[in-house]
C-alpha cells in the first residue's frame, strides 16, 4: 500500500508549483491557473486525508466537492472580469494595470 | 509494487506538467499541460479510491475551468506570447521564496510527523452514502454551495458582457 506521506509530498510540490506561478507570472490568467493548481493540491491533500483516517465517513469527500464547486464559481467570475478589462484597457497584463497608482 | 509504480509514474506526470504551467512562455500550451496536470489528479482520486471525485475531476476540472481558460486566452488573444517576458520584475524572489516553504513543508511532511497507517476499507456503498449525505447531514453547505456558484455565474455574464447598460 501507498504511505500517505507520498500523497503528503506530492501535494505540497504542487502546492509550491502553482505558489510559484501566482507569485511570478504577469499574465492574469497565468496566475489564475497557478490558483487552481494550489486547489488542486488542497484537494489532493483532503482525500488523502479521508482515506487514511476516516474512510468510512463522507465528510472528507463532501468538502473536497465544495472546494470543486467554490473553484468552479472563482474561476467564471475572475475569467469574466479579465476579459472586462482587456476591453476596457486592452492588457491582462497585471503590472500594466495600475489604475489607483496615485 | 504495482499500486507504488503506477504513483510514481503520476505523480511525475502530474508535477512535470504543473512546472510546465508555470514555466511555458506560451501561454495556451500552459493551459494544455494545465488540462494534463488536472487529469493527474483524478488518476490520484482513482487510486484513494474516491471514483466519484475521479469523476467530478475529471467533468468540472476539466470540462469546464480548463475550458474556460483556453476561452479567455482566445478572447485576449496577443496576450499569450508577447515579445515581452511573461515573468514579472519579483520572479526571483518568487522562485527563492517558494523554494524554502516547498523544502520547509517536505521535511516536515516526510520526516517529522508519524502519519496514521491504519488501513479501513472503503465501504462498497460509498456513492451511495455520499448521495444520502449530500441531501441530510450536509444539506445546508450543499444548498450554500449551489447558491454561490449560481451567484457567480449571473455576475461573471454580466461583468463580461459586451453592452454598457
């Protein structure tokens, strides 16, 4: 059987990966795909939990649903506001975007 | 050996794929090995045994935000290569800082705690229950769930549509 510190592990490298994207990319959408990358591993992270300690209860299952569903309405309303703006300003590039720069 | 082998095999995949989200200049191929990455995972969901998070993974992940994603980078189109770079001024402190916490959460993950090994089996009903739980213990966070993601949708149509009102 798989130790559930691989799972650990894997999730947290991925953690990291998606940590890193939101942390360096310029481009909006980029960093909205390192957002569902730490999702991604959040979930990784709550199933393997439930498998390991509690399979019998489907708590650790419905709270991986709702963090699906909660991704799912993050991802429409910030995809739906960049596409606004690159109507409006023409760049998803988020250091261009510097409206309330005073 | 099988079950372990299949892991690896994934789990390089998975992390291969993620990096190169993050790493590609273009951004469309990022969204494919974005697609790559989420279906990964499911494959994680399929060896937990969660067959219906497998699916979900599988119907919503990829079905729906991956499709969403390759939309938005076609509707802001000149944006995804650029002559430009697609990092930005911090990148090097973004890779040293992600570096330590990623090094910072696998020692602590693989060596410092004892993890609980005990194996229970998964009841065979379990989609089963899952649906019954959705619907009595768990119906308040599903009616909020359900509630929030039709709030989104209605804000994100008006937010991106084209008229001014």
């Amino acid at each position: 059987m798989i130790p559930l510190s691989w799972y650990l592990a894997v999730a947290a490298i991925l953690f990291v990966i998606g940590f890193y994207g939101v942390l360096s990319r310029r481009n909006a959408i980029a960093i909205l795909m390192g957002i569902e990358l730490m999702l991604n591993a959040v979930n990784l992270n709550l199933v393997a939990f439930w498998r390991y300690t509690q399979p019998d209860q489907v708590a650790g299952q419905v709270f991986a649903i709702i963090v699906i569903t909660v991704a799912a309405a993050e991802a429409a309303v910030g995809l739906a506001l960049f596409i606004a703006l690159y109507r409006l300003r023409g760049t998803v590039h988020i250091d261009e975007i510097d409206l309330l720069r005073g | 050996m099988v079950l372990q082998a299949v892991f690896l095999i994934t789990a390089l995949l998975t992390l291969g794929s993620a990096l190169m989200v993050v790493l590609h200049r273009n951004l469309f191929i990022s969204a494919l090995f974005l697609i790559a990455s989420f279906f990964g995972v499911a494959v994680f969901y399929v060896l937990l045994e969660a067959e219906f998070l497998a699916v979900a993974q599988v119907l919503i992940y990829i079905g729906a935000i991956a499709t969403l994603i390759v939309f938005a980078i076609m509707l802001s189109r000149g944006m995804m290569t650029g002559r430009t770079s697609p990092r930005n001024a911090q990148a090097l402190w973004a890779a040293g800082g992600s570096l330590a916490l990623g090094a910072a959460l696998l020692y602590v993950v693989v060596f410092r705690v004892q993890w609980p090994v005990a194996e229970k089996a998964v009841p065979a009903d379990m989609i089963q229950r899952l649906g019954t739980g959705l619907v009595t213990d768990y119906v308040v966070p599903f009616e909020l769930a359900s509630l929030l993601l039709m709030a989104a949708l209605i804000g994100a149509v008006m937010i991106a549509r084209e008229k001014e009102v």
